[in-house]
C-alpha cells in the first residue's frame, strides 16, 4: 500500500562493501549466552537516524567520517566483525574472523524537510534507505551488522543499520553507536569499554527451571488467529501528555501513579484484543520486555552489550481483557512486570538449554518493548543528535505484526511523547483506531464515522 504522504524518490547506491576492524583483531571463538541464542532472536532488526544539515564540522563528509569510526570501533568491538556458527545443541558461537560488516555509501535526490514535519516510522522507500544485500540475510556465516549512510540533497543524511539480534539488545546496539559515535568526533578510545562476559547470562549445570515462564508455552493455533501477512496496515500512534492524562483519568485513584509503560501497554493491549476479535473465551497473551540490567546483584557490568532482557508474560482471555475497565488489563501487566529477577533470568537460560532454545509464543500475543531510554535519540556522530532515532518500523521478528516500539517523539506542536507504531490487517486497524478514541474520549460510547484524530500521524 502507498504511504499517505506517498514520498518517492531515488537512491543511488555503491557497490555495498565490507568494513574490516582498523588494526588486527584475535581471531578466536566466542560463545553467545543462552539469552542471546534463544530462536525468537534470530531474526534482523532495522533501526533509522535522521540527521539534519550541520555546517560546523567544517570540510567533513559524513560517509568518510563514519565509515573510517566504525573501523575503528570495530577493533573494540570485533566480534561484530566475525560471522555466527552454531553448534551442538543449537548452540550459537561468534567467529571472530574480522571479516567485518557490509556498508553502503549512497545518494538520495530528496532533502529531509520532503519527509514532512513527523519523522516516523513508517518510513517511505525504507527498502531503499537500508538495502537488503542479497545472501546477506542469514543469521549464520552473514556480516552481523548492515549498514547504509544515504546523504540527503539538504547536506543533511541518514544512517540505517540492520542488526543480528542474536548479538545485543536496544541498550548494547546504542552503546555500539555510540562508540561510532565517539570515534567519529575524535575520541581516542569509547568511553565506556565494550565487556563481553556472555557467561553471566548462561545456564546453571545442571540446568533447573525455578520459575514459570509461560512465554515459552506451546500454544497450538487452533483457531487460525495468528495474523496475516497480506493486507496489513502500518500505522503511527502519537501519545502526548493529553493522550496519557486521558487514560490515566480512567483508572482507580490507587493506580493512577502507574508508568507510562504499564498505562500504554494495557491500553493497547485491550484495544488490539478488541480489534482482532478473538473467540472470548481464547487466552491472548501480552509480552512485555523487561531489561534485567540492574536486577542483577551485583548487576550486570557496566559496558556489558549482550541481550539482557526476558519475556515475561500476561495472559487473559479475550472476553475478560475486552469486557473489564482498563485497571484490569494494567494490573495484570504490572504483576508481570515485577516477575522478572536474577532467578528468573537464570531460569529462562536453564530453559533454553532444556528446551532446544524454543521460541517465544507468538499465537495470540502481542510483544511490546520500549526504547524511550534506549538512548537512539542521543546518538551524534559529530552533526548533532538525530531529528528521529529508533525503530525503522512495527511489526519486525519472525512473525510480522506481533511487536511494537514505544519511541520517544516530539510531535509538529513541539510536544513530547511516544509514538508507537502498529501492524494490523486493515479491518482490524479501524476497529482498533475506534476503540482506542473511545478510551481517550473517556471511556464514553464511540462516535460513529469520526474522522481520525490528530494522535494518529501517519498510515501506510
């Protein structure tokens, strides 16, 4: 489906080419953790900065600049630079060859005010700004990290990269970055040091599940609700201070001091449960991601860039989830929430080894995971922060449709918020568009044949 701003516009690519570290590097063999290994990462994952124009880093390129720092972030970051190979029991282990990772340098006729006022996800022409390299796609024996620096006709640019997501999370890809980031503007090393240490996110010996971990269950899709892949609908929501205040007016008084992660999560969880219209009595499932960083103790060192977050999930049937007041849905995202500690990091490990590193659940589900202080937004490689940093699009991983960002945004009016991008089948996004108006209208009865509301920015 086109974009409703239906921007087009042409990029013109080199040939894509391989960045080795800038000095030598071990060549040695390095095992990712449990966590890391676990099927439901397996996938790629697409992240977008939009710089604008900066006139101060005299007689700079931005393509030289950032190609030449993350040869040299590679030498601290080498086994970025190797190829995954998997072995026993599924195993998967880092080559550290220093092969390195695949860039592209490229042009695109366009300048970044074309892309209008809200820089959000979904983007036009994305296949163009961040191109797949054909036999690159694999998550074994393939460059771990892909990226691509479009430079805009404004002399403002674009750097998309696709990330193994096998290698490290939100917070370890921003420290990577960052690192870029670093070098870029003249530092000698990153300031904080790159520590491997996958050991601490492995299984016990012998391997002892001690916690439930329903987010693991397997769950035969007997109904065929898993969604579909045609006729999906892409669509940006924008939750300001008036959109949470209107959600949070909702609640019972003892639940009004709850996050914003916890109020959003159950909002969209009840609307997208309406939208997709289970059979009532169906379980649906909610997936929040948790980081375990600091619920380690002593917690997981600083610098550490693996992925070190868990799964936990909230499960209700689709008629309980539809019928009760929103403080339903959010108590049962909180409990969740508080369920994840040491132990149960260590128990999902012991259980990936038990289990042949399932994947998560994905029949009735809907995974969340925010990245408002991921730290995208405060990536600069000597240009400024970027005008949007963050997710490329909803949807990503195995089964599209079933993951969605909170990104941190400042919409037209210079509010700040999250924007959230949904992927649902186009008749199911009207009915999730309605209901979820009819929350922040107060809980009131819908408007028949409203027009969309100004909380949603864009659609594809």
């Amino acid at each position: 489906m086109e974009s409703t701003n239906a921007l087009t516009f042409k990029v013109a690519r080199k040939r894509p080419e391989l960045i080795a570290p800038a000095k030598a590097t071990p060549h040695e063999f390095k095992l990712l953790s449990d966590i890391d290994d676990q099927e439901g990462l397996r996938f790629q994952i697409p992240v977008i900065q939009f710089y604008r124009r900066n006139p101060f880093p005299e007689g700079k390129e931005p393509v030289k600049v950032i190609r030449d720092a993350i040869a040299k972030a590679l030498v601290f970051y080498y086994p970025f630079a190797g190829r995954l190979r998997e072995g026993a029991g599924r195993k998967l282990v880092v080559e550290c060859t220093g092969e390195g990772v695949m860039f592209i340098e490229a042009d695109a006729d366009v300048t970044l005010k074309q892309f209008g006022d809200s820089l959000q996800p979904p983007f036009p022409c994305l296949e163009d700004l961040l191109y797949d390299v054909p036999g690159t796609t694999q998550v074994l024996n393939s460059p771990l990290l892909l990226i691509q620096v479009t430079r805009l006709k404004c002399g403002g640019f674009i750097f998309a990269l696709r990330l193994n997501h096998t290698m490290c999370d939100a917070a370890g890809l921003v420290q990577f970055m960052s690192a870029v980031g670093e070098l870029a503007r003249g530092a000698e090393a990153p300031s904080i040091p790159p520590v491997w240490d996958r050991h601490l996110l492995n299984a016990r010996n012998p391997p002892s599940v001690t916690c439930t971990h329903h987010e693991y269950d397997d769950v035969p899709d007997t109904k065929g609700t898993l969604i579909p892949l045609d006729d999906m609908v892409h669509r940006s929501f924008f939750f300001g201070a008036a959109e949470l205040s209107a959600l949070r007016s909702l609640l019972p008084p003892h639940l009004r001091g709850s996050s914003t992660f916890e109020l959003l999560t159950a909002c969209l969880w009840r609307c997208r449960t309406i939208a997709i219209s289970p059979e009532p009595d169906e379980e649906v499932r909610i997936l929040c991601i948790v980081n375990s960083r600091t619920r380690f103790n002593p917690p997981l060192p600083t610098g550490y860039y693996g992925n070190a977050f868990a799964f936990p999930v909230a499960i209700a049937t689709a008629g309980a989830l539809s019928k009760n007041p929103l403080h339903y849905a959010l108590e049962l995202v909180r409990k969740t929430k508080a369920d994840v500690t040491e132990e149960y990091m260590k128990s999902v490990a012991d259980l990936m080894v038990i289990r042949n590193r399932p994947h998560f659940t994905v029949v009735r589900s809907y995974l969340v995971s925010d990245v408002t202080h991921a730290g995208f937004g405060q990536v600069d490689f000597g240009w400024g922060k970027p005008a949007y940093g963050g997710p490329a699009k909803g949807g990503v991983g195995a089964i599209p449709g079933v993951a969605s960002f909170y990104i941190p945004f400042k919409n037209i009016k210079g509010e700040d918020g999250i924007v959230v991008p949904i992927c649902l089948p186009a008749n199911a996004m009207e009915v999730f568009v309605k209901e979820l108006e009819r929350l922040l209208k107060g809980g009131g009865d819908a408007v028949p044949n409203m027009k969309t509301t100004a909380f949603i920015t864009s659609a594809l």
